[in-house]
C-alpha cells in the first residue's frame, strides 16, 4: 500500500497537483479502513470516495484537472448551454467540472453502471446541489437488455467484457445492470455537444452500432478513452473518420497504454507533440 501511495504522490507532484492536495491524499490512501471520504476537488467541489477507491480516484482526479487529458484539442472544453454526456462517469469527477462550464443553460447526463459508484455519484450531485447534472444507473452497450457487469479490483475498470475485466486483475463482484444505447440518447436530445466515451472496452462496438445517428449534426465533438493494449485505436479512428469527422489522438506521455480520441467535424489542433494527427 505505501509503495501504491508514494508512486501516486510523485505523479501528483509532478502534474502540478499543490503540495498540501497531494500530502492529504497520500495520508487517505494509507488509511485501511472500509469507509467513505469527502473530497474537495481542484473546483471546490466535494465528492464522495469509498477508500477501497482512494488509489483510481486519485489518479483520476490527477488526469482531469491537472494532466487535462480531456482539453489538449480546442473547443473541446465545455461551454455554456453544452448538453454532455459523460459516458462512465465513475465518481462524477469529470462530470462535476463539466457542470460548472456548462452552467444552468446546460446540462450533464452522467452515465454510470456500478451500483456502489452511482450511489456515491448521486449523493456528490445532491451534496453540491447540481441542478445540472442527471446521473443515470446504465451501461451504455450496442444492443438493449440486462447486462452481466464485472468488477476486478476497482470499479472504474468495471465492464461488461470478461476478458476485459479480468485483464485489470482477479473479478472481485458481478452485478446485473440495464443497458441503453447511444442512439437513444442522441434521439433524446436531438443534439450532444460533447459525447465523453470510456465504456471500458465496449467503445468500438458502441460506435458501430450507432452509425445510423453518429454523425457531426448530432454528436457534435466526442472524446473516447480506450487502452490500447486491449482495444485498437485505429479501428475506433476509422468508424468516426467514415461518419465524417476529422480525428486526432491524444496519447499521454506518463499513460503509453492510454489514448484519448477526439473528434468533431474541424479540430484546431493544440500544440503538443505528444498529440498524433490520423
């Protein structure tokens, strides 16, 4: 467990976490008990956290608001008036930030099909009093029905792939979820702003069966998190090109095996070389 702390506490310093955020993170990841902390974000808001969660939670936190592995392309960060759909919205961090850019005007559908998440991410929605975020219990999946989700060591590697799952480490849960599909909440909203896709493996299949409405029209920017080592990047980067969006993919230089796809029908590309233009 210390060993798990003290690497988490160098990457914490160096994304530029302040000195103080990350010394308190580093005391709650060492606390052994099964409970529940109150984060406060970079924001200022607060979100609950299982300790079992304490170790992807952080990182999280780390990849969102000081790695901002979700805003390296322009226009991608959300603005006022965006209807976002966070698709795996674990423990609402992502969708906490996206609900104060999006403001009132807007609105964050947060997606999220582990029951002890969802039940943590709706308590960290009514904490802050977020009129703006919907959290929903679902998978998002390529066809309807009850789905079998298995959990390894964390919940936020939890997915209804087996194999996926295992690859993360031993199945430590099984729940059954209901699924929804893309097409349906596009059909619901008429439009998306931002579509934030990270449905642990299940991304491709996802997209493909969603061709008939994925299009720049109605899904107007997408940011799709995959690890490489289990699905294919170039494969997720054809589906969007043929739909007829342009498509850049972010790779972070301290997460080799993780990519982040963005695409929109034009994309100003930042200027990070750690970014590979398709």
């Amino acid at each position: 467990m210390v060993k798990n702390s003290l690497a988490i506490f160098g990457e914490a310093l160096n994304s530029g976490e302040p000195l103080l955020d990350a010394i308190k993170m580093f005391f709650l990841s060492l606390v052994p008990l099964k409970s529940v902390v109150l984060l406060k974000l970079p924001n200022r808001f607060k979100a609950y956290c299982p300790l079992e969660e304490i170790f992807p939670a952080w990182r999280n936190i780390l990849h969102i608001y000081y790695y901002k592995d979700y805003y390296q392309v322009s226009d991608f960060k959300p603005k006022e008036g965006w209807i976002v759909v966070d698709a795996g919205a674990y423990l609402g961090f992502y969708s906490f930030e996206a609900a104060r850019l999006v403001g009132s005007s807007g609105l964050v559908l947060a997606i999220e099909p582990v029951r002890e998440s969802f039940r943590w991410l709706v308590s960290s929605v009514e904490l802050n009093n977020f009129g703006n975020v919907k959290p929903v219990r679902a998978c998002l999946a390529p066809s309807y029905g009850e789905k079998t989700l298995y959990i390894p060591g964390s919940y936020v590697n939890a997915s209804i792939l087996k194999n996926y799952a295992e690859s993360f480490g031993e199945i430590r849960r099984i729940e059954k979820v209901k699924s929804i599909r893309l097409g349906d909440i596009i059909r619901l909203f008429n439009r998306v702003d931002l579509l934030k896709l990270d449905v642990e493996g299940v991304e491709l299949e996802v997209l493909e069966n969603s061709k008939d409405v994925l299009k720049p029209g109605k899904v107007k920017r997408l940011i799709v998190e995959v690890h490489t080592d289990v699905v294919k990047s170039s494969e997720i980067i054809e589906v969007l090109e043929n739909r007829g969006y342009e498509v850049v993919e972010y790779i972070p230089e301290n997460a080799p095996f993780q990519s982040f796809i963005y695409a929109s029908e034009t994309i100003e590309i930042a200027d990070l070389e750690s970014i590979v233009i398709d």
